[in-house]
C-alpha cells in the first residue's frame, strides 16, 4: 500500500513555488542593477568631441555583456591641446566596469594639472590605480596629447595594443606604431615610463583600438585577427573618420555573423 500525505506535498510545492519568485526577483534585480550600470558606462564616453582646426575623429565601442573594461575618452587639455585615451581593464563584466569608472574619473581630475608631463601624468594615475586594484589585475593605457598648433602628437603607451598611423606614401600606406611607454597600470608600483612623439601630417590617419577587435571570432572558432582588420582599415583610409570606424565594425560583425560576441 502507498500512502500519500499531501499536506506535506502542498507545503513542499508551496516551499519551491516561494524559493523560484525569490530567484526570480533576485535575477530581475540584478538586471536592474546591470542596465543601471550599462547606463552609467555610457555616460562616461564621450558624446561631444572638442573641435579641432584640422582635425576630423570619431570613435565607437561594442560592450560584449553589457558593460565592459573597454575606455575611450577625448578631453581639452592646456593651451587648447586635445587630450586622447584608450584603455582596457582586465576581465570583463561589472568589476572591470567600475574600475573603467575609476580611471576615467582619475584622467580627467588629473588633466589640468600644469607643468607635468604625461610622463609624470601616468606614472601618478599608475599610483593611484594600484591603490584600488585587487590582485593580479590591471589596465592597459594609451594616452596622449595633440597639438594642433604644431601637429605634434606626444604620447604614453602603458601596455596597451599599439595605436597605428597610416600615412600615404606614393602608392601605399606606411604604417607607423605608437609603441613607447612602459608596463601597465596598477601591476607594479613605482613604474617608469617614456614618452613618444610623432607629428602628424595632413591625410595620416591615426588608428587606436581594444584587443576585442581583433579575437572577434566566427562560428567556426577563426579569429578576425590583425591582418584582416588591417586591410579593413586600409580600404576605407581615405574615407571620413565616423566612415572609417562604421566600416571596421560592420566587417567584425558581418566576420562573427551568427556568433556571440566575444
């Protein structure tokens, strides 16, 4: 004979029922607090560019889970020079976008400060940087100055993928990398670095980027890879700045075609 007690079925059914709404408030929450996030992120790139005599820019960013630890800034500087960044904090998701949060917010303090450097500049973020960084993580950082007076472009490469300038000579481009630097930000205290200069001419185009763009992958597991986003950018140089860049990330989704994002 078998006995069945439903009152302890009901009481058990009603057990689960109330542990699924918990999950399933819980989940909504975190959602909430993920698009409130994403939102956030958005704020902090830029939406308006300094004008520049002589100088057309433009730049975009794909966030693969909502926010990420991708960084791109354009900000004035001293003397009505243009100041440039490019970042990317390691790992992705919520943490690395608060520490993106945290290095915008130490760049643009940190801007106005006279008589210093970008030596000196990246080597105080570096400072404050591993004041907040937990362990074994750390940020890539490209930052530099231009100044349109002069055309002279100075800079400070941390780590990050070299920045590229496409510049015509005769029938082809010569591609010229932004390399000088030091380590990345927040690993190791008390880091050195050099700054770089190069003066750009009319029709160089200057092109900086994440390493998301290059691993974008297919769905047969190939990554896009740097020769092919090259060539990509080569094609379209002669092309608008807002052109150039809309032509780069329709080639790495039209690459990925039915793959998630990477």
């Amino acid at each position: 004979m078998i006995r069945t007690d439903y009152n302890t079925l009901a009481i058990e059914n009603s057990r689960l029922l109330a542990a699924l709404a918990a999950e399933s408030a819980e989940l909504q929450r975190f959602h909430s607090d993920m698009e409130v996030a994403r939102t956030m992120q958005e704020r902090i790139f830029p939406t308006a560019r300094p004008s520049v005599p002589g100088l057309d820019y433009f730049g975009d960013w794909r966030p693969a889970r909502g926010v990420s630890g991708d960084y791109i800034d354009y900000f004035e500087m001293n003397e009505g020079n243009l100041g440039f960044a490019i970042g990317d904090v390691c790992g992705k998701g919520l943490p690395a976008a608060l520490l993106t949060s945290s290095l915008h917010s130490m760049i643009r303090a940190l801007r106005f400060v006279r008589h210093s450097s970008l030596e000196v500049l990246i080597r105080t973020i570096d400072k404050l940087f591993c004041e907040i960084c937990p362990d074994n993580c750390y940020a890539t950082l490209f930052l530099s100055e231009y100044d349109p007076a002069s055309g002279q472009l100075r800079y400070v490469n941390a780590g990050h993928e070299p920045p590229f300038i496409l510049r015509k000579t005769g029938g082809h481009y010569q591609t010229v990398f932004l390399e000088s630097g030091g380590p990345v930000i927040g690993m190791l205290r008390e880091a050195s670095y050099r700054e770089g200069a190069v003066t750009l001419s009319p029709g160089d185009v200057l092109v900086a980027y994440t390493d998301g763009l290059c691993e974008t992958t297919n769905p047969s597991g190939e990554q896009c890879g740097w020769p092919r986003f090259l060539d990509t950018v080569r094609e379209s140089a002669d092309r608008r700045a807002r052109d150039i860049v809309e032509g780069v990330m329709q080639s790495a989704e039209a690459f990925a075609g039915e793959a998630p994002q990477y």
